[in-house]
C-alpha cells in the first residue's frame, strides 16, 4: 500500500480550502475598508487559517505530482502560482493585522484573488485539458483567449469509402474515451493518444501498440481486462469502450495500424465491413440515383398530412412524417404511400391509428429503413408484415400495445439494428429473459433503466445502447 500517494490525493479535496477562506477574507477586507467601518481581529483569523490551507494544498500538491500523468510544464505553471497563493496569504496576514493604507489592501486583496484564479484555472488545464472552457465557445473568443478556432468538422460518412481509417475512425474513439487522461497535459502512464505520433511514443508500460497484433498490444490488452481489473482501461469512474469500440480497434491494430487510407483499403472480409458500417450507421443497402416525385405527388402528400422532406440536399429520398397531423391514416393515403413508394427512406407515423393492413402496404416500400410508431396502437400481431421489409433496420415502439410476443419476432427482421420498447407492454422479466439468437444486428434500447438492468441485460446476450 502506497500511504505516499494515499495522503497526496487528499490535494483535490484540500485545495477547495484556500480557494474558499481566501476569497472570503480578500472581498471582505475590502469591503471594510470601502465602507470605513471597525476592522473586526476575526479578519486575522480568517487570513491565518486561509495561508496554513493553502501551505498544506501546497504541500499535498507537490505529492501528488511525484506519481506520472502531468506534464513537467503543467506541474511547474501550477505550482508556481500555487506557492505565490500561500506566500501572498501570509503577507496578507502579517500586513493587514497592523493599521494598514487603503492602498495595500486593495493591492495586496486584489493579487491574492488573481493568484487563486490563475492557480485554479492552471489546476483545471491539468485534469479537464488545456481546451476544457473553450471546447464549445465561438470561434471568436477562442482567438481572444489564445486558442485556434475549432477545426473543420469531417464530413458525414455514408459509406466506408469516405471514412479515413484513422482520422474518421480510431481518433474519434480516442477522442472520446481516452482523451481526458492521456492528452498533451496530462499523460497518465506517460501515455498521450492525442495525435498518431504521440500515440507511436507509447507509454511507461509494454509495447502500447503492436501493429499487427492486437494480443501484444498493451492498449488492446488493457481495454480487454476485466473491469474490476488493475489497470483496465479506461480508468473507475469513466465510461468503457463499448464490445463494438473494442472489436474497431482489434481490426485497426490487426490490419497493421495504419494512420492514413480509405477504410475500404483495410476491409478485407463481410464481418469487417458490417462492424465499421455499424460504427457510422451505414445502411448496407445501396440506393440508386431516382428521379424526384412529381410536383402532384408532392401537393398530394401535404394534402395527406405528411410533412415532407428531402434526406439530403441532393438526394430524392424521402423523409415523410404524419406525425403532428391530426387527419387519419386513410385508404387513399396508403394508395398515394404506394405510388411513390421507391422514395420512401423514412416514415414517422407517431400517435396514429395502425392496423395489420397498413403494415402490409409499408412492408412493400422496398427502401424503407426509419419507421417511427411511437404512441401508436400498432400490436405485436399488426407488426408481423413487416418482417418482409428487407432494409428497415430502425423500429420505435415506444408507448405501443406490443406486448412480450414481440420479442421472439424481431428476430426475424431481416436488417433491424435498433428497437424501443420502453413504456409499451413488454415487462422487465421478459426482455431480460429473452436471447437473441443469431446475427440479429439489432439493438434493443431501454430507456428509462437503471444501470443494474442494462448491466443484467447485457449478461443475457442483449445489447442495449
């Protein structure tokens, strides 16, 4: 056991000490002043415990910085502002207890809460990164501040030939699992994953990366250990990579690597290439240019009380949503769906009044991938048609009358990815119960479950996003 360490990450709970006593003792010396009344001694007090909080910060500080994962550079900038923090506090308490000028208690008052402001701001770059209060600010007050203004967001993916292996990606899973220990300020077992070159640096700890064999990669060996593991990855407290996250990075480290190149270079079998297109939630099928319905068609739609939109500025799919009109589902709606059928990529018929027969009229939209029946009265039994929609892969049943039948017949969809279930008829017992059975490629999503459940889900085979 390590008392060293132990006692030195008490830093993170005393520091908030001096933050606190100084800042009191600062605004409220020169509000005595600024209101010429009595100096109360309990001012002196107020310094004198400020000054010894802030030496033992201090000295809590300097332990904690003996262990890895700070840049020499950060450490030096926050304690160096840190150390003026307890000398000025005890200037402050020497000074200010004798009859002093007006002008030293504004001064003195006044760099004691610029040296706090400046230790905290320093302290916080070293645990949240250098970006962490500009992440989202307008591009400018990021240069007023300093900083670059934010980088050209990558285009969207639609297909794995767009995806750059590295940049598009294994950075934006760094990014967003590993980032905030093993950045440029702070690099716990002296691991950065920053940049590609930063990440071929490796770590104190084993060969971080092994192109080529992902079983000899320290970073792959690490986010495979079991969670309650000594130096499994990432750290407590942080979400984990995903069984999809760790099977991407598996394939990147197996094929060598790389840190440049279209995805597609890299895809060498049907399991890869469904993996990555999970990843960017890329439909498998392959929709061919179709020329757009007609003006007719159009006005017929709107007059049915669908709201129309294109998918994408030069695409002619359609994204047909009913949602939020209060006119039926009639017979001539389902004929006029029919006529433009092939345009079909998305319907939204939330909150209306389905049968078995509709459903057999939308099973027939061949390209149908999005169909939203959330608040509706559709059944399990009324769902059954749409077993033959060959690209739909997206399902909401939220607050529907499906009941626990529906769960052995989502198996058989032939594309489906995502399903919401909560609030409608399936209990709890049964959807915990229930394992899917073969390459099913979907997701179920609880919503509204605790963690307990999703974690028991999980144990049954079920995979919740």
């Amino acid at each position: 056991m390590d008392l060293f360490q132990f006692f030195a990450r008490f830093h993170v709970l005393v520091l908030h000490l001096p933050i606190g006593i100084l800042m009191l003792a600062a605004v409220l010396e020169m509000a005595v002043r600024f209101k010429e009344q009595p100096r109360s001694a309990l001012l002196n007090v107020v310094w004198f415990w400020g000054a010894i909080s802030a030496v033992a910060a201090c000295v809590l500080g300097w332990m904690l910085s003996q262990a890895d994962g700070y840049s020499t550079e950060a450490i030096f900038i926050h304690r160096s502002f840190g150390i003026s923090v307890a000398i000025a506090a005890w200037i402050c308490w020497w000074v200010f207890k004798r009859n002093s000028p007006p002008v030293a208690i504004y001064s003195l008052s006044s760099i004691v809460l610029a040296l706090l402001f400046s230790t905290g701001h320093y302290g916080a770059n070293m645990t949240h990164g250098e970006t962490y209060l500009v992440e989202y600010a307008p591009n400018p007050i990021r240069q007023i501040a300093g900083f670059s203004p934010h980088k050209a967001p990558r285009p969207p993916i639609t297909s794995l030939a767009q995806a750059d292996v590295y940049l598009d990606v294994i950075s934006p899973l760094f990014e967003k699992r590993c980032a905030s220990c093993h950045n440029d300020s702070k690099q716990k077992g002296g691991l950065n994953l920053a940049s590609f070159a930063s990440l071929q640096q490796g770590g104190k700890s084993g060969d971080t990366l092994v192109p080529g064999n992902p079983e000899h990669s320290e970073l792959y060996q690490r986010i495979t250990l079991d969670h309650d593991a000594k130096g499994y990855m990432p750290a407590e407290g942080k979400k984990p990579l995903t069984e999809q996250e760790v099977a991407v990075i598996k394939w990147w480290i197996t094929t060598g690597a790389p840190n440049q190149g279209p995805v597609t270079e890299f895809v060498h079998n049907q399991q890869h290439k469904t993996l990555l297109s999970k990843l960017f939630a890329i439909h498998s099928s392959s929709l061919a240019d179709i020329p757009p319905i007609s003006d007719e068609q159009y006005q017929q739609l709107v007059n049915a009380g669908f709201v129309v939109k294109q998918i994408a500025q030069n695409s002619n799919y359609l994204d047909l949503d009913m949602s939020i009109s209060e006119l039926p589902l009639s017979p001539d709606t389902l004929t006029l769906l029919g006529a433009v059928k092939s345009h079909v990529l998305y319907l939204n018929l939330a909150k209306k009044s389905v049968n078995k027969n509709h459903m057999e009229v939308i099973a027939q939209l061949p390209n149908l991938q999005k169909l939203r029946l959330e608040h509706s009265n559709v059944t399990t039994n009324a769902l059954a048609p749409l077993k033959k929609a060959a690209n739909l892969y997206y399902l909401n049943l939220f607050a529907t009358q499906v009941d626990n039948d529906v769960l052995p017949m989502l198996n058989e969809f032939a594309a489906l990815q995502q399903v919401y279930l909560s609030a409608s008829k399936v209990d709890a017992e049964a959807f915990e119960r229930h394992s899917l059975s073969g390459d099913t490629k979907m997701y179920y999503s609880a919503l509204a479950r605790n963690d307990a459940k999703i974690a028991q889900n999980n144990k049954h085979g079920l995979k919740v996003e």
